[in-house]
C-alpha cells in the first residue's frame, strides 16, 4: 500500500500519494546567489562605484533583478533608468548564468528518488523562462524534469496560482496530489491557492519570517526535504 499524505481541500479530506513534486529553481534546486550577485558586482565594477559585499545581497537573490538592483543601485521599477538597467543586468547575467552556481547538496539523489517511485518533479520559477531553460540545462537538470514554469510561462507569476494550475496540468495530475516547494512565501502563497500541499526550505534566500508563511512544513536542509516526501509519495 502507497503511503501518503492527508491533504484538506476545503471541506473534503482526501487521502492521495503525492505524484507531483513541483520546485522553486533559485534557492530551492540551485544556489545562484554568486552569479546573480555577482552581475550586480560586476556592474558596479564597470561604473566605478562601491561593490555591494555579496553577503548584503546574498538573500535577494530570489527576489531577481529588481531586488538586487535596489541593493546595489538604489533603483525603484519607476525610475527612468530602471528598464536599460534591467536589460544590461539580464544580458550580464545570462553570460555567467552557470559560472558559480550549483545545485544543492543532496538535490539530485532527492531527484532521482522521485522518479524511482513513480511520481514526477518539475520547476515552478518567476525566473524568465528562456533564463531558468539554459541554467537547468547547463547544470544537468533537464533529464527527468516533467515540466518548467517561467515567470513569463502563465499570465501572472507566483504569487499567483497560476503557474502551478499550468505545472500540474503538463503532468496531468490533480493539484490536490501535488506539492510546492520554495524558499519564499510567494513559493507557500501560489501552492496554497492551488490547492497543493506546500513546503518551505529554510537553506535558500529567506528574505522574511519563515514561519508565518503558513507552510505545511519547514525543512532545514535537502537530505530533510527527501524525508519528508519519501513517507508522502
């Protein structure tokens, strides 16, 4: 007999098996804080100011290039050089998009024991879609992945459900037999909305209270993420 997970669904409760494993790629699957960081460093570099200490930065790196392009330049999305800005900072960036970053320990033997147990996994990111396709490619994350979710992928990004109601029905799978895993409430907020259950990671970039996500669960590292779904799939 499958072992699972009980997941409430309004006011039905119903016991399935997790088949589903849907990921956050940016301090979920993939530490890319230094290349992210390290683009804004670069940056600054270039035009002669302060360096940002990549620590200051390192739990933006979520929060992609308009978080860290008010840690290092103090700009806002309506200021009139934020759009060129933006564009030089994803240019750099998709130049080194894997000279730094790595996938998690234990990552890819939580992977494959997904797989092994019949159940799918896919990423569910607001990075831009061509952006999260050629990282997950460099660092060998395409074979086994059911489906990749852009931030520009579904009409609205996490928060939004959205994506998620997108991931699950490439695997044709219920939303209910599904899990999102991240390390941002955004991550906890879309799974919720999409009737998913919902994990949190606390080795990522944890930019607010971890604990008032409303999470059905908090890991500390991968190797805790791997039991948690191991006794839910």
């Amino acid at each position: 007999m499958q072992k699972a997970r009980l997941i409430k669904i309004a006011q039905w409760e119903l016991t399935v098996p997790l088949k589903g494993i849907l990921f956050d790629l940016d301090g979920t699957l993939v530490d890319t804080a230094p290349d992210l960081c390290g683009t804004i460093q670069d940056m600054q570099s270039d035009r002669g100011v302060d360096i940002t200490p990549y620590r200051a930065m390192e739990h933006l790196a979520s929060g992609g290039a308009r978080a860290l392009l008010k840690a290092g330049f103090g700009l806002e999305m309506h200021y009139p050089e934020f759009p060129a800005m933006r564009a030089e900072f994803l240019e750099r960036y998709e130049a080194r998009i894997a000279r730094e970053s790595a996938v998690y320990s234990g990552i890819i033997p939580l992977l494959n024991e997904v797989k092994a147990r019949g159940a799918q996994w896919g990423i569910v990111t607001n990075k831009p879609y061509y952006l999260a396709e050629k990282l997950v490619r460099e660092l060998g994350l395409t074979h086994g992945c059911s489906v990749l979710i852009g931030g520009d992928t579904a009409e609205k990004p996490k928060p939004s459900p959205l994506p998620c109601f997108m991931a699950a029905g490439e695997m044709h799978l219920p939303t209910e037999q599904c899990v999102m895993i991240g390390d941002d409430e955004r991550d906890v907020i879309a799974g919720r909305e999409a009737g998913m259950a919902t994990v949190a990671v606390e080795y990522g970039y944890i930019a607010s209270p971890i604990d008032q996500w409303g999470a059905d669960a908090i890991v500390k590292t991968a190797h805790d993420l791997a039991k948690w779904l191991e006794i839910r799939m």
